[in-house]
C-alpha cells in the first residue's frame, strides 16, 4: 500500500489522497479501489491513477478505480475532533465546550487549538490521537496543539440528570366462563392473562387449559413424612405457566381426577425467585377462558423523557455523499426513519419457552433519517453470566469488556427510546434479533410494535447470489466490514438496506 500511495501522490491531484477501501469480489474476479481526495482532477489524471492501481492487481483479476472528492469544513473538523477526543480522554471531553475547540483552514489543511482546563488530566498523545483520527477520514495536513483555557473548573455547569416517570402498567384480565367449585369457597369472576404475570402477590387469580399434570412427593422435613403434590402446566393462549399445588385429605381424590384438556381456576401467590415467577395454588376450582377468546394487546409503557444509561451519538459517513445521493434515492426512504440494529449474544437460544434465553451482550444500532444514517447507538450489555470461549472467539468480546457494562435493565428502555417510531431493520432480524429485544423490552414492560424489515427476503427478491450471508450482500455492493461484532454489522446493514431499497424503490411489506 506504501508503494501504491508513493505512485499516486505523484499525480499533482492527488498528492494528498486516500485510500478509503479496496474490495475484492471473488465471484466477479474483480478488484475496486476507493480513494478520497480534495482537490479536482481531470480524466487524464484518473486514468494515470487507474493505470497505477492496474499494476498493483494481478492480471486475473479485473480493476477499477472510485475516486471520491471531499472537501470538509472547519465545523466537520471540529465534530471530528470532539468524537476523536471522547473515545481516547474521556475525562477531558467532558470538560469540553464546543468553543474550546478551534479550526483553522490552512494552504494544505487545517490547524486546530483545543482549549483545556487547568488541572484536566490530558494524556501527552491526545493531539496525536486525534491528528491519527483526521487522517483516517480527510485528506489534507493536520496540524493541532493544546492550550490553557481561561474558563475555571467551578464555572462549569453540571447539568442535572433527567429523571423519567415511573409507569406501572395495568395487568390484563378477562372473565372467567362456566366458573364452579371443586374446592374452593369464592366465586371468582376474572383472572390475570397468564403472560402479565410477572410480580409477586399473596392473591393471584389465573386460568387455562390443562396441558400437564404430575402427581409427585416430598418429604416433610419436620416428621420425615412424605406428602404429596401436583405439578401443573397451564395456558391461556398468551401464555402457559407451572403451578405447584399442596393437597388436602379432603380434596386430594377430586385433584387426581384432573387431566390435560381440563379448565381451571387457580387462587394462590406469586413469588420472584431467580428472576422467574413462581405460583403456588391454595385453591383449585372450575372454570375456562371465554370462548373466541382474542387477547387484547398490551399496553406499553411511554417512552423514557431520559437517556439514562445508553446515548444515542451523531454518525457521519463521508462515503454517503458518494453512494447515497439525494437523486437516487426513493421517496420512501427520504419520509420513513428506520432504526438498523445487530446483537451479539451468549448463544442462539431466542425461544424462553425453554427457560434457558439466551442474553444479549452487545447492541450496535444506526438510524437512518432522510435517507442517511445520522445516529448511532452502541453498547455492551453485562449478561451476568459467564461468557463460553466459543463466543468469545467468534465474537472478540471478553468477559472484561461486559463486566462493568450496563445491564439489559438499563440498556432496552434506552434502545426503546432510540427505536421509538421507527422501523426496525436487520438481516436475519425476524428469525433472531427482533426476539431478543422483544423479550428483553417487555420484561420491562416496555412493547416494540413489529415494524420490521428483514433485509435476507429483500437480498432475495432482488439479488441473484450463490448465499444470502450478511459478508456475501456486502461483497456484491462493494463494502467491507468487520463481521461478528454488533455496530459493525449494523452498519453495513444500514448500507445495504439503503441499496436494496434503492433497487426496489419501494419499502417492502414489513415481516
């Protein structure tokens, strides 16, 4: 690459260009080159640099050139600059304002001031860390330095911290039909939808169908005396639930006459052990779920008025300027907000019916506004468990890196802010991803609605490729990434979601 440069530095044009990706594309035996400048050129000097770039593919291989002009200003410098410095000091980005940063454009460049603190803890690269960054994106020579601010630590106002409203969303019940006694002494008239149940309480009434039942025993611990139990499975159609039941000598034959297929009304209480419920009957009676029974959906909480643990952060891409022009996008991408996410996981298990779910260990998101991806949201999310060395090498994620992240309960009612009126899109997002954001946010009460794309049906309908894998989409529109870490799929996602709908012109029926 040294060498490739060193040729195409000689052409006066491009005497400070890039090199911003070079693709491979295996089945097509092609190789394209990206390389961004500032400066005009003519045709002349695109085919000197094409002729260059000729040289360094082999003769197999077909090549091309992308030649990208940018030209950023001084206020793009400076966004530039403030995320260079909240990625590598933390500490003295937060003491930053927007005026302690300064550009200024030079023959060949900019040249920037950073005004810090006094007593600010600033690392000695922090000018190199960010001159690294600027090369990374522009072309042009950086140059930059670090001087005493005049403001005083104690002038700096801390903002207060939004506090968001506690929501406690109403359980659903319904009418219990063709209700009579079997041993119980009340009439009870309505019962909790199953799936609400998710809190502790010393009277609980539920009802549905029996799936299973088990007559099992055990030992009394203060006379060794064996006693027997049930163990029930029910359901109500939103969800089945696990009931144990301790007898009494009066009604011990009428339980054991019960079978799977029979309806019944359990009064007991609910308990919280290891974060899943636990009901335990007292009484046991007759009775069933109205007939043509349509559960009505739940209600959401509102959104958070805060961010809280997670925020969302401006994205920029200069390649959108190249790819995704305002004239070749269709209407339907310009009015609609999509939301484009990935998840890293500790496995692949996305169905709780197993009483095993899976845990999400990273979110990497993009939102996609007027047709361009304008935020970014990413976060790794501590499982509280123990990663397994095969994620860990599929993935690169440490345990390190989400011990001391936030947990889902402060991470998805963050996501559900990011998400809110958007759709949602991912590949493979129906069969995998959408599950585990829809499980974890309704934990929490909080409900998605299934706006969803998915963009392997959309890859599809419009493509003809040997696999629909997210590395191959990318492959046929030229963009590298790196696989198996959440923002990093997300994005490329984002990129081919814009493509394909571009191709389509049209949004597709969400699935």
């Amino acid at each position: 690459m040294t060498d490739f440069l060193k040729q195409i530095h000689a052409i006066p044009p491009f005497s400070t260009a890039i090199v911003s990706g070079v693709s491979l594309f295996r089945e097509r035996h092609s190789v394209k080159i990206d390389i961004v400048t500032e400066t005009a050129y003519t045709s002349e000097d695109e085919a000197r640099a094409l002729s260059i770039a000729r040289a360094f593919v082999p003769e197999e291989f077909s090549c091309s050139l992308n030649i990208a002009k940018l030209a950023p200003d001084e206020e793009m410098i400076a966004r530039r600059i403030r995320r260079a410095i909240e990625v590598s000091n933390k500490a003295l980005a937060c003491l930053l304002n927007d005026d302690d940063i300064t550009v200024r454009r030079t023959e060949d460049g900019f040249d920037f001031t950073i005004a810090v603190i006094a007593d600010t803890p600033v690392s000695e690269n922090v000018v190199e860390n960010v001159i690294a960054a600027l090369n990374k994106t522009y072309c042009g020579k950086f140059t930059g330095k670090c001087v005493k601010s005049e403001r005083k630590i104690d002038s700096i106002e801390v903002e207060e911290e939004g506090e968001n409203i506690e929501y406690d969303i109403p359980v659903r019940t319904f009418r219990i039909h063709d209700f009579s006694f079997l041993e119980g002494e009340e009439v009870q008239s309505s019962a909790v939808y199953l799936s609400d149940v998710n809190f502790e309480s010393e009277n609980v009434v539920i009802c549905g169908e029996i799936l299973d039942i088990e007559e099992r025993a055990f030992t009394r611990k203060s006379d060794g005396a064996e006693k027997p139990y049930f163990s029930i499975t029910i359901t109500d159609t939103t969800a089945n639930m696990r009931i144990t039941y301790f007898t009494r000598k009066a009604t011990i034959e009428k339980i054991r006459k019960l079978k799977p297929g029979d309806s019944i009304v359990c009064t007991g209480k609910t308990e919280i052990f290891r974060g899943a419920v636990r009901y335990t009957a007292r009484r046991i009676d007759f009775g069933g779920i109205p007939e043509g029974f349509v559960p009505v959906k739940q209600a959401s909480k509102p959104v958070s008025r805060f961010y809280t643990s997670v925020s969302p952060q401006p994205f920029s891409d200069f390649t959108q300027a190249d790819f995704f022009t305002s004239d070749a996008l269709p209407q339907c991408l310009k009015e609609n907000t999509f939301v484009v996410f990935d998840l890293e996981t500790t496995g692949l298990n996305s169905s709780p019916s197993g009483g095993n779910m899976d845990r999400i260990i990273e979110i990497g998101a993009y939102k996609i506004i007027g047709g361009e991806i304008k935020e970014m949201f990413s976060t790794f999310v501590n499982p509280g468990r123990k990663l397994s060395e095969e994620i860990v090498k599929l993935t690169g994620i440490s345990q390190d890196m989400v011990e001391g992240a936030p947990v889902y309960e402060k991470v998805m009612p963050d996501f559900f802010k990011f998400c809110a009126g958007s759709y949602l899109v991912g590949h493979n997002i129906a069969g995998f991803d959408f599950k585990f954001v829809d499980y974890y946010c309704a934990k929490l009460g909080y409900h998605l609605e299934r706006k969803i794309f998915d963009t392997i049906p959309l890859s599809q309908e419009l493509l003809f490729l040997s696999n629909y894998k997210l590395n191959t989409v990318a492959d046929h529109f030229g963009i590298t990434f790196n696989h198996h870490r959440a923002a990093d799929d997300a994005l490329v996602t984002a990129k081919i979601f814009i493509e394909l709908i571009k191709l389509k012109k049209s949004l597709p029926k969400p699935v």
